[in-house]
C-alpha cells in the first residue's frame, strides 16, 4: 500500500471498531456512554464517514481490548514490523501459562 487515503484509514479503522464492540456485545448506545461521546458521533466512525481522534481511539482500544497491531496492521508495509506483528499475534493467542513460558524463554535468549 503505497498511498494510504485519510478515507482509507477511516474505514478501516471504522470496521475494526464496529466489529471488536459487537464481539464485546455492546450497543453502539452503551458504548457511547462509556466513551463519553454520541451516539452519532460512533455510528459515523463506524461507517468510515469520520476520523476518530486519538484520545477516543484510545479509549476504545482500553474499553474493546483492541491492540496497536490490530488497528494499524493494514498499513504497515516494512517486512520487518509485519513479521513482528505476526509474531505477536500468534503469542496472543496462547493461554496466560503459555505467554508466561515464552517470556521466560525470551528472557534466556537476551540473557545468552
């Protein structure tokens, strides 16, 4: 992705939103309310007609459980970054015991 649109980036990050709140099983009328902003506000973003400012994007990430990597992944072009984020993806999936092993394992690695 060469050139990324202001328009382009408002949907995608509208259909992450829309989809992490309905995993979460709330309305977008509760989430307004946890957010602090309207309801209108929240369907526009959603739909991809409006940008959402970093503060509420940061809320939101805090409310749904969204990560850095899930919101900006389509966009990242460098190999390097995108090998990370897989990396990290396939780490999240594991069970707290699972994370706590491979941390573990990391630790050793830098240690060596």
């Amino acid at each position: 992705m060469d050139s990324i649109s202001k328009a382009d980036i408002d949907k995608s990050f509208g259909k992450i939103l829309k989809e992490f709140r309905k995993k979460s099983g709330l309305t977008q009328e509760e989430l307004s309310e946890q957010l602090g902003i309207s309801l209108k506000y929240i369907s526009r973003i959603e739909n991809g007609n409006n940008g959402v400012k970093t503060q509420t994007l940061i809320k939101y990430m805090n409310i749904l459980g969204i990560t850095p990597n899930t919101i900006y992944s389509n966009f990242i072009t460098n190999q390097n970054i995108k090998d990370d984020i897989s990396l990290s993806k396939k780490i999240s999936s594991l069970s707290n015991e699972k994370k706590e092993f491979i941390s573990s394992i990391v630790d050793l690695l830098n240690n060596l």
